[in-house]
C-alpha cells in the first residue's frame, strides 16, 4: 500500500514550516516504513520458517520455544539483519529529519506557542515537578533529549518535531491529525457504551494530546483535562489545539502516578500508548491512579499493542525489536505483564475487567490535486485495550476476550 505524502499533513500554527526537501526526506521515511512492512518483514519470516527454524531444530532436536531462541536462530540471518538495519536507520533519519526542521524555526515555533498560550488558564505547568527518571534518562524513540528537553526557555523543539515526524513514520495510517487511537476509542465507546456520556474525562500521558481531541469533539460538555510530565509538549499542544479552535481543553503538567484531581471525580481515565514507556513501579501506581480518580460508573482504558501471550514465539520476537533498538526500555516487559490481573489488584472487581481491540475509522480527505480526488488514509489501525468499570449498578456483559464489564448506569 502506498503511504501518503507529508503533503497531505493536517495543517495548523504551530506545525513547523517545510520546504520540498523536507517533505521529500519525510516521503522518503514513510516509504522505507512501507518497504519495511511490505517486503522485508515477509522476506524475514520466510527465512526463518525455511531456513533458521529447521537449522534450530535440526541442532537442538526441536523448535524455538521463545523469542530468545528465535533471536539466536536468526541472529546470522542476512534477511533479518538487513530488515533490522534498515529499520534502526529509518527510525535515526526520522528524528533526525523533524529535529532539523524544528530547530531551524526553535525560536519561531517558541513564540507561535506563547502567542497562544500567554494569559491562558488553561495550561498549568510546574516546574519544581520531578521528571521521572524513565522520561528525564530516555531519548524514547532515539529522539534525542526524549520528551522534556528543552534547549530554550519555553521550548517546543521536540514537541514541533515528534508532530511533524509521526505523519511519515505512520505513513499517514494515523489520518491527518495523527489521532487514530483517540478515534478508535470514540468509536468503540459508541459501539459499546453508546449511552455513556462522561462528564469529566482524563488522559493521562497525553503528550502533545493528537488522542485527546478526538474525545474533546465527542463529548463536547465534558470537562476534559489532558495530563503529562513534558513541559515541551504541554506548551505545543495546548498552543495546537487553541490553534484549531479548542480552547477549552485543560494542559497540566502532573505526574500521572499522583495527580492533584480529587478522588471519584472522574468519568473516563484512559491512556493512549503510554504504558509502555513507563515502569513496574509507575504502571501499578497510574492503574491504581485511575481506580481513585473514577466516579461509580466511571471507565479507565488504555490503548496499548498486544500482549506477547497472544503471539507464537516468532511473532513476539519480532514485536520485541522496539525493547532492543528503539530505546524502549520498558517495552518488553510490559507486554510480559498480565495487566488485567494488575487491574483486579487495584480493587476492581473481576467481572468488570475487560480485555478488548479498539479500531480507528477509516479517514478520507479531499484534496485540491488532480481535480479534487478523494484520498484515504491508513489501514483502520486499531489497537488492543485493557478497561475495567468502576463498580456501578448494572448487568454483567462478556467484553469481546471473554471478560466482562458492566455499563456505567448514568441514571
């Protein structure tokens, strides 16, 4: 499938300024990404079921039992190595491409923010908060600094960056927003609450909230508070989303272990591939954050990728590349964790745990090229979630992996 062109990128102030060579580098990405996907993973799993597979089995008298025995019977393989290194190199010319167009306009970018966000009461940062250490020590993603750097006095720099970069990296999948997992939890919400009307809504983790807005739109009278420890992204999204006419949306710079929101006040807590760049420690104390925030009849989500339970050995060792390349230190061990008993840990009860997949519509636009065609972006990415509802008056119903939930009872 071909990916879409950074032309095709939704617009708005605060996004950085880009020349055709900047695009063409971004175009460049997402069609690396593609070949990656397309023709070099396929080539990968040929090689082991053809080659490294039989060669283990032939030596050790069986297959591969995990994904440590799948990386020792690949680790030789000139397929997996080329599609490694490729993909290690598309992730390092990633950054490398948004970070130079960003501070190239660092101090632009700095004051389009502050012009949007000077006088505000809507954005509330802290700078005695402690960064936590799998944030202040991590380049996640090889981004260079990771999500709290700042080179200026209210910086943006990487924030601009990570906006521009995630188009080219997602090939478009995430539609022109980059929202796609904060509109696969709106249409799973309509599908499978439709008359749960929150009336305070938290995303915790928010970055420079792309997932937050989609939620922002659906409930139009809830309260909705977007959470983070980045003082960058906090600054470039609430600039963002005053830019595009939302200037009702909360920014507070908070840990989202211990937020200053008072117990039962909230009606949705969720996370949109957050967990994974957290901690053992930081994971159990945010569940346990979110089992405090909610009101009877509230729901906590999190969007996440699939636990390795649910893939043979093959396919987890694959998925484990972000652990080993990508500075996701936590990746691995997170998808290890059996979250939903974590859940029940907190004080949730069982039958209200769920398991479940969450999946983005489809997104057209109509551009302006070759006669107003109508372009289609992405795949309908979707993605696995944990929940569990909040104790509430209501029946018991199977959540699609066999859990239940109970419906909140907003009467």
């Amino acid at each position: 499938m071909t990916p879409a062109s950074w032309y095709q990128v939704g617009r708005h102030a605060l996004l950085p300024e880009a020349g055709h060579d900047d695009v063409a580098r971004f175009d460049v990405i997402a069609q690396l990404n593609t070949l990656l996907a397309d023709r070099l993973a396929p080539a990968v799993r040929a090689t082991y079921e053809q080659v490294a597979a039989p060669a283990w089995e032939a030596k050790h008298g069986r297959a591969p039992a995990n994904r440590k025995e799948v990386a020792e019977a690949l680790a030789h393989q000139p397929a997996y190595r080329a599609w490694s290194l490729v993909r290690r190199n598309t992730m390092e010319y990633r950054q490398h491409t948004g970070r130079a167009l960003a501070l190239r306009q660092m101090r632009k970018l700095r004051d389009r923010a502050r012009e949007f966000n000077d006088g505000a009461d809507t954005l509330h940062l802290d700078p005695q908060l402690d960064i936590p250490k799998y944030v202040a020590s991590v380049d996640t993603h090889l981004m260079p600094g990771g999500y709290a750097c700042e080179v200026v006095d209210g910086d943006v720099c990487n924030a601009a960056s990570y906006d521009s970069g995630l188009f080219a990296t997602l090939g478009g999948a995430g539609g022109p927003w980059n929202d796609a997992a904060g509109r696969a939890l709106v249409a799973w919400l309509a599908r499978h609450a439709p008359d749960f009307l929150p009336r305070t809504i938290v995303d915790l983790g928010c970055g420079l909230g792309h997932n937050t807005l989609p939620l922002r739109c659906a409930f139009p009278s809830a309260r909705v508070v977007a959470i983070d420890v980045a003082a960058p992204f906090l600054r470039y999204g609430h600039a963002r989303a005053r830019s595009l006419g939302i200037d009702d949306l909360e920014f507070r710079q908070e840990d989202a272990t211990h937020t200053s929101l008072p117990s039962g006040s909230c009606d949705l807590v969720f996370t949109t591939m957050v967990l994974h760049e957290t901690s053992h420690d930081a994971l159990r104390k945010i569940l346990s954050e979110a089992k405090r925030l909610l009101a009877p009849g509230g729901l906590t989500i999190h969007l996440e990728q699939p636990p390795y339970r649910q893939f043979d050995a093959y396919e987890q060792f694959m998925r484990d590349w972000d652990g080993r390349y990508n500075n996701e230190p936590f990746w691995s061990a997170l998808h290890e964790t059996d979250v939903p008993s974590l859940l029940r840990s907190t004080g949730f009860e069982a039958a209200n745990v769920f398991e479940t997949r969450c999946s983005a519509p489809l997104v057209r636009e109509r551009t302006q090229a070759e006669g107003a065609v109508v372009e289609d972006f992405g795949r309908a990415p979707s993605w696995y979630a944990i929940g569990a509802w909040q104790t509430a008056h209501g029946n018991v119903v199977k959540g699609e992996y066999g859990h239940g939930h109970t419906p909140a009872d907003r009467s």
